[in-house]
C-alpha cells in the first residue's frame, strides 16, 4: 500500500524530478528529428507540439513532456543555485551554473507551451521568439544571440572531448558513447545556426528562430538536415539512457528536510 508520506517523498525528491526531465529531454529531440524528417518541418516549438498532440497517444506524450520539462528546469535551478555538481569556484563553473539557470527556466517555458498546447481548446498562433525578439531591446538580443553561440560552441566540446560521459554510471549501454557524440554535435549546429538568427534579429526581429526554426531553416541543405534530424534523434535516446543511468545528486525539496 502507498501511504501519503510516500508520495510525499517521492513527488519531493530532486532526483525523481530529474529523471522524468531527461525523458521529457529525450522525447522533444526525438520527436523533433522525427516530426521534421516525416512531415511538415515547425516552424516553432508551438508547431512541434501541436503536431505531438495528433499523433497516436500524443496527448500523453505532452502531458510527460510537460511534467518532465518543469522537473528539468527545476533541477537545473536547483544545481545552479546549490552547486550540486561541484563546479570549481573560478569564472567557468560560475558561467555553467549561469547557463544552467538560463537553460532551467527555458524548460520551464518548455513545459509552459506544452501546457498551453494541451489544455488550450484553440490552437496557439506560432511565432513566439519573432514577438520575444520584438519586445527586447538590441543589447539582450546581442547578449542573448552570443549566448546561444557559446553554448552550441560548448555543446561541441562536450560531443568531440566526450565530457557527457563524466556523469554516467560505468552500466551504461556501450553504444551511449556514439549517441552521445553525434547527438551533441547535431545539437551544436542547431544551437549555432540559431543564435545566428538571433543576432539577426537586432533591426528585423523576423529573423529570429529559436531550435526547431532554426532546424527548419536548414531544410534547403538536403544531406546536412537529414543528418541533423538523425543526430537530433539519436540526442533524443541518449537523453533517455541519461534518464536511467545518470548518477543525481539527490536533494529532499521539502522545508527543514
């Protein structure tokens, strides 16, 4: 029998939390690849999840992402803000536990389209980076176009160096090393090609794209799409091996625990 203190526990652990966020992780790259190989490339993450919602089961599908992408930037807020991981106390584990919360709050947007998209009667209108881009003034969108940059360029790193292995249980299936890489290098690309359009945006917020834009604006490139949809894919299930060997610092949310 589930008492209530077990739920309680297990609806407070961090871990719990961050697990459901690497599979929510592994199924937007996975359904992003796969929507933009099979049909009509989005155009937004508000497209993306729209076509979700009319697949097979895909309200259940929203509905995982929309939790786990809410557990993901909660750990994400919550590692930057304790230091979970250990980064050193010098200006590069100061600027990972940066875009750690830059990266938790951008889940949580995340898992505030997939809400919107599931619980919302009429269909939102895309174009949400174009009216974001709009609103800010031009230094943020220099700063925030830079930023993009610099994590794809990491992104990169990570891939080519393997760094994604460091945090994974000696268990792991074999093949995540490849995934891993090739993942990570396809994700860099479109993190790159998407900063670019931010910059672009300062004078013409149009030019804006974030992820699944910015994969749709390289569509016309023939072999390097199709080869990014398959890295995307492939980022999408190392997430999901992540989800289960991952080693998570673990953290009871609740006050005075």
């Amino acid at each position: 029998m589930v008492t209530t203190s077990g739920l309680e526990s297990t609806a407070s652990s961090l871990e719990n939390w961050t697990r459901a966020g690497y599979v929510a992780r592994g199924l937007i790259y996975i359904l992003l690849g796969y929507v933009a190989l099979s049909a009509e490339a989005p155009r937004s993450t508000t497209d993306l999840f729209q076509t979700v919602e009319d697949l097979p089961a895909g309200q259940v599908l929203l509905a995982i992402i929309m939790v786990g992408a809410f557990g993901y930037g909660l750990w994400k807020l919550f590692d930057a803000a304790k230091n979970l991981e250990g980064f050193d106390d010098d200006a590069t584990g100061k600027t990972k536990r940066v875009f750690y919360v830059i990266g938790g709050l951008g889940y949580w947007i995340l898992a505030l389209l997939a809400a919107r998209t599931l619980f919302s009667s009429t269909p939102s209108a895309g174009g949400g980076t174009e009216k974001a881009a709009a609103m800010a003034p031009d230094w943020l969108l220099y700063v925030a176009g830079a930023g993009i940059i610099v994590a794809g360029l990491y992104q990169f790193k990570k891939g080519l160096t393997r760094e994604f292995l460091e945090g994974l249980s000696a268990n792991a299936p074999s093949f995540v090393g490849w995934f891993g890489l090739l993942g990570h290098v396809a994700r860099a690309i479109v993190f790159v090609t998407s900063g670019w359009f931010v910059l672009q945006a300062v004078g013409d917020s149009d030019e804006a794209k974030g992820l699944a834009a910015a994969l749709t604006s390289l569509k016309d490139t023939g072999t390097l799409f199709t080869l990014l949809c398959i890295g995307l894919i492939l980022f999408g299930i190392f997430s999901l091996v992540e989800a289960r060997y991952r080693i998570i610092p673990n953290e009871d949310l609740r006050p005075n625990r």
